[in-house]
C-alpha cells in the first residue's frame, strides 16, 4: 500500500515538473524569421535614408545659397522619404506582436491528459507541444508574409513618389548651379580684351581660344565640353543595377521590379530605379 502511494506521488511530482517545464520552455524559434529579419533592416535602412537627406536639407538652409524652390524640393523629398519609414515601422510593429504571440506557448501545449499512466501522459503532452509549436511556426510565417505582401504594394507606389521627389530635389539644385555659373562666365566674359596690337600669352583663353595652344587642346576642350552624356551614349545600360549602395529608396524599387511579372511595368520600374540611381549619384 505505501508503495503503490510513493509511486502514484512519484508518477505526480514528475507530471507536475513536465508541465511546469513546459510551460517555460523556450519557443521553437528562438531567432527572428527572415521575414522579421528582412522588415528591421528595411526600417534601419530608410531612417538612416530619412536622417541623411534632413542633414542635406539643413546643410542647404545654412548655406543661404539655395532658393527657396530648391529647399522645397528637399523638403518634399524628405516628407517622401519619411512616409516610407512610418510604413516600415508600422510593418515591424505588426510583425513584431505576431512573433510576440508566437512565443507565447499555446494552452494545448500544458493541457493535462486523463485516463493515462503518468509515463503515458508525459509522452502525449511531449507530442501535444512539439505539434502545438510546429502549427505555430506555420500560422506565423504565413500571418508575417501576408502582413509583408500587403505592405510591399503601399511601399512600392511610396518608392516612386520618393524617387520622382529625389530626381526633382536633385535636378533643381543643378539648375541652380548652373545659373550661377552661367553668371560667373558671363562676367569673365565682359571682361575688358587685351590692347590693340598686345599679343595673347601662350597660356591665355584667347590664345586657346584662337588655337595657339597645343596641338589636340581644341579636340580636347570639345570632347571635355560635350561629354558622354552630350550626344553621346550616356551612361550604358545596367551601370547603375548594383545593389551594393542602395538606400531606401533604389532598395525598395529594386525589390519591386524584381518581384513585377507584367513586362511593362517591370521595365518601368527598372528604369525608375536607374534613373533615380544617377540622379543620387551626381554632386
């Protein structure tokens, strides 16, 4: 009688500390899906894309040199910029309660067996929570990749506005430039000429000018003005595909036009990526 009560209190104490154990045990998955994974990076990415144009734009108020047309364009720029952030962060929020509750061990898992000999019912929670984890596993990857697709069609039309934005910010701050070196040669260009009769130095624009400089400088100065992009080729197609310093921006229009199956809006998307890509890439 007092061995069969020692073994039924044996046989309770080892259920009780297999149900306290499992309870506390740790979730299948210790380390972040590559979906949670790949959603962080995207929001580290675009704040640090955020942080780098606000410096931009600040640098441009400081300087007192840009018109106000082109700090608006930075501005709008930004504001683009920072929709996508808010987007990435609202997409980490909802992937990061999804694995919180993935962590938590579901009810099933804890469930005491009756009708069972103690090493019977050990087994069966052990089966209970091994198939418990992997539904979750399951319900969790699809639960992240949904939340990930519906986010992927707002940030791709997000990632145009801020790529049109940035070409724009861009384009603006050249023209800008450009006028004022216009104005720099226009003055250069009244200046008074040499004395009637005073020969041009060797070394002057006018000597240049009139090809007394060495032989090749005149086919020189015209290939350096015209350039490659002055009706030349441009820049050939695919120079600007890797991926190696992408920010948010090429990053996410990239990804879109990888994943794009219509062939239209894939090459337009391609060619939003290269153009935005040459647009970041001039001073």
């Amino acid at each position: 009688m007092a061995l069969n009560l020692g073994r039924h209190i044996t046989g309770g104490f080892a259920l009780l500390v297999l149900v306290l154990s499992a309870s506390a045990a740790p979730p299948s998955t210790t380390t972040p899906p590559p979906e949670l994974q790949k959603a962080r990076d995207d929001l580290r990415l675009s704040q640090e894309t955020r942080d780098r144009i606000a410096i931009e734009v600040e640098d441009l108020k400081a300087s007192g040199n840009a018109s106000p047309a082109v700090v608006t364009a930075y501005e709008t720029y930004l504001a683009r910029v920072q929709d996508m952030v808010v987007e990435n962060q609202n997409l980490v929020a909802r992937m990061e309660s999804a694995f919180s509750v993935h962590n938590t061990p579901s009810p099933a898992a804890t469930a005491p067996v009756s009708g069972a000999e103690p090493e019977d019912r050990i087994k069966a929670l052990d089966r209970q929570f091994n198939e418990s984890l992997a539904a979750f596993d399951e319900m969790l990857l699809r639960e992240l990749r949904i939340l990930q697709a519906a986010s992927a069609r707002r940030m791709k039309g997000m990632a145009e506005a801020a790529a049109q934005a940035g070409r724009q910010a861009g384009e603006k701050g050249r023209e800008t430039a450009g006028e004022k070196g216009a104005s720099a040669e226009g003055a250069e260009a009244s200046a008074p000429e040499p004395a009637k009769g005073e020969k041009a130095g060797p070394g002057s624009d006018q000597a240049k000018a009139s090809g007394g400089g060495k032989p090749g400088d005149a086919a020189g100065a015209s290939q350096e003005a015209g350039g490659w992009g002055s009706g030349g080729t441009g820049a050939p197609p695919g120079a600007y595909t890797s991926s190696a310093d992408d920010d948010i921006v090429a990053r996410q229009l990239r990804e879109a036009a990888e994943k794009e199956t219509d062939p239209e809006l894939k090459a337009k998307l391609w060619k939003e990526y290269e153009e935005y890509k040459k647009s970041r890439s001039k001073p």
